[in-house]
C-alpha cells in the first residue's frame, strides 16, 4: 500500500505512473485514473493561459489526508496523485489520481473520491487570462455538492 | 509573542503582502479576533475578510473554524475557496 503525492511543474506519463504503481503486485485487479486538463473556455469566455498557485506544504498534507481516507473507506492497495503548478495552456494536463486494488468497484470510487475532496480541500488556485484581462477563478458550488455526497 | 500571516492567491494581490509577522496580546487569541484585528486596517482588508465573505483559514495548514485558538509561533493562513484540479 504505497500514497503518493507529487506537486509539479513539469508534465506527466500516466502510462508510466500506473506501470510503475502495477509494478510486481500480481494482487491488483483494477486500476482506476482520472485526468483533468485545461480547457479553452470558462464561464463564455476563451481562456488562451492559466496560472496553478498553491500552499506549499499544506498541499502536500491535505493530499495526503484525503487519501488516506479513501483507503480507510475502501479497500484499495495503492493511490498516487499529481498536480502540477505554475503556467498551464489550454490542452495541457493538470492533475492525475490513481487507484489500484483487487476489484473495479473500489478503485473506480475511491477514485472519484479523491478527485471530489482535492476539488475543495487542497489549496490550489486558478488564475486564468481570457480576452477581458486576467481573473482568479471562483469556487463552484457544484464542486462543494460532489464533495458532499460522500458524507451521506 | 507574533503569528505568522500568509495571504494566498487573489487575497495576496488585494492586500498586496504574501506574508507578515503579526503581534499577539491577551486579548488576541482565538482566529476571530485576528480577523477582527486586521479589519481595523480598512481598505482591501476590511472589505475581503468582512462578515458573510467567502474566505478559508488554516492554522499550521489544517483548515479550522473562526473560533480556533492561536497561540505564539502558529502560521496563519488565509486564502479564498480553492479552485484547483
């Protein structure tokens, strides 16, 4: 059972990661993963590049403490996250979580979990430029819904 | 007896500081009344950390709510809702 958190400049292989995850456990049945990536547009108006700001330290904790509750919640073996900072572009990557364990049904969950908690609890900042100049993008009440669900 | 202060992202740029020393007295020992302290600025201050304004506080980077102790040496951080992944 291995939690990995890394907060990054530079791109990542998720090819790569999940092989190295996978890597002589022959007990892992599913591995599940997300990808988020920049898009070119938010809230009607063309996004052309993005700044990522983050807590330094916190980041890395509050990652931490939300996979280790999906694995107290769920059986799974291991979970890796990456989140990269500074200036992102449209089609760029910006975060990954995976997820291995014996069976799908608990990857594929504890997966969306700890993308729906790092949605709100992990200090990452959005800036974006669009054509009206730059902005900090705002908190979505959606995110907070999705983030809540798990608590019923 | 000081806290240090951190102001992230949009609240960095308003307040035009990313960290300060802050002095601590008797009666400044709970996170609401640092708030309550740095309102008395006005400007950017007062209209950002004002009542019913959406704003986190973390003390030693756990989130905590307004009524959390603080004590000499703690970081103090305050930053809007955050908008990663």
């Amino acid at each position: 059972m291995t939690c990995i958190v890394r907060v990054q400049e530079a791109d990542f292989d998720l090819g790569a990661e999940i092989k190295a995850l996978r890597l002589g456990n022959p007990a892992i049945g599913a591995v599940a993963s997300f990808i988020g990536c920049v898009r070119d547009m938010n809230e009607g108006d063309s996004v052309g590049l993005m700044y990522l700001e983050h807590y330094p330290g916190m980041t890395e904790r509050e990652l931490a403490k939300i996979c280790a509750e999906a694995s107290a919640r769920w059986e799974i073996f291991d979970t890796l996250v990456i989140h990269r900072i500074g200036e992102l572009k449209p089609l760029d990557q910006i975060v990954c979580v995976v997820v291995t364990s014996g069976h799908r049904g608990e990857s594929f969950s504890a997966c969306e979990f700890i993308m729906d908690f790092l949605k709100t609890r992990a200090p990452f900042w959005k800036r974006e430029s669009t054509p009206h100049g730059e902005r900090w993008v705002d908190a979505r009440a959606k995110d907070d819904a999705a983030a809540e669900r798990w608590k019923q | 007896m000081t806290i240090q202060l951190v102001f992230l992202a949009r609240l960095r740029e308003r307040f035009g500081v990313s960290r300060e020393r802050f002095p601590l007295t008797a009666d400044i020992n709970t996170v609401s009344a640092v708030l309550h302290t740095l309102r008395q600025r006005g400007g950017a201050f007062a209209e950002e950390l004002a009542e019913g304004r959406a704003f986190r506080v973390a003390v030693n980077q756990d989130v905590v709510a307004l009524d959390h102790p603080v004590k000499a040496g703690d970081e103090v951080a305050i930053f809007p809702p955050v908008t990663g992944g």
